[in-house]
C-alpha cells in the first residue's frame, strides 16, 4: 500500500468511525483529520468535501464489511439453505456489532447524496445486489427470483433494523435458527 493510499484508506476509516458515532452534521472534517492523524489541508488533498468524505465512507462500509463477505458466501460450494443462513447471520452480525447510529449514518448520509443528486451509488449497490441475488435463486430453483430478490433485501434490511432495536432477542442462536429456516421456507414456496 502506497503511503498516499495508507492516508486516504486512515481518512476513511476515522470517517466511517466517527459518522457511525454521531448524526453527519455533527462530524467536522477537522476532527475526521485529527482521528486520522494528518491534517485539514491533507483530507482536502483526498475529498474535495465534507460529503465526498461521507460517500467514501459508505462505500467502504457497503462494499467491504457488507459486498465482499456476500460475494464469498454466494460463491462458496455450500448448498443453498447454508448459504441464505450464512446472508442472514452476516447481517445479524454486523447489526450486532454496530449501533442504531451506524444504521442512521447509512440513512442520513445517503439522504445527503441523494439531495444533492449524488445518490446513485448506493442505489447502484442495491441494483447488483438484487440481480445476484436473483441471479443465485434462479440457479437454484426458487420460483419468481425477481420478486423474491427483492422481498429477501427487504427481510435482511428488516432484520438489521430490528437486530439493532433488540439486540439480545438476537443473540440468542435458536432465534436466529428459526429465522433462518423461516427465510429459507419463504424462499422455497
């Protein structure tokens, strides 16, 4: 990793951190520098604005804690049933281990971009996310995968959002068990 890279990937990180923490209003650019360890001029040289640091960071969020684990599990050789269950408990996992405020991050941050015409992104995630995931249901037989796609984005944005509300209802595995065989019935009729 080149040093310029180490900079921006730190920026980043400390943006992630701290927007996880705190409404997107409340973060300055000044205090993502001083997390980070350079200084304002250096995050300029990187983001040409508060929001380009904000879009950086939701994109390292959705595409390395939330695509590159599902990218790995849809192209395990694990059946089916084992993979919808790994989906589900990834997202359990990361709602656990985030709060209510990593959650409004994505929402407000996303809602900025989109007020400034800047949220096709995030929404061009969701598309491929939809066309792999009913790309994997037809391959493997479920009937309407289009439809089903996007009931199953539905249920997993679903789940985070109640995952983060009650996080001990969560933590219990024959909870999530069932959830999962749930997911997998209303995935196979």
């Amino acid at each position: 990793m080149t040093r310029g890279s180490n900079v921006r990937e730190r920026l980043l990180r400390a943006a992630l951190e701290l927007f996880s923490r705190k409404p997107y209003s409340r973060v300055s650019v000044g205090e993502v520098a001083g997390r980070a360890g350079v200084s304002k001029g250096a995050l300029f040289h990187y983001f040409k604005s508060k929001l380009d640091l904000a879009e950086g960071a939701l994109m390292l969020f959705l595409e390395g804690l939330v695509s590159g684990p599902l990218r790995r599990i849809l192209e395990s050789e694990e059946p089916f049933r084992v993979k919808v269950g790994r989906i589900v408990e990834l997202v359990l996992s990361i709602s656990l281990k985030s709060s209510m405020k990593a959650l409004l991050f994505l929402s407000t941050v996303y809602e900025e971009l989109r007020r400034h015409g800047r949220g096709q992104a995030v929404v061009g995630i969701y598309d491929v996310w939809m066309r792999e995931f009913a790309r994997f249901f037809r391959e493997n037989g479920v009937r309407h995968p289009e439809v089903k796609a996007r009931v199953f984005m539905a249920v997993l944005d679903g789940l985070a959002f109640q995952c983060m509300l009650m996080p001990d209802e969560f933590r219990d595995e024959r909870v999530r068990g069932a959830i999962i065989r749930e997911v997998v019935s209303m995935l196979r009729c």
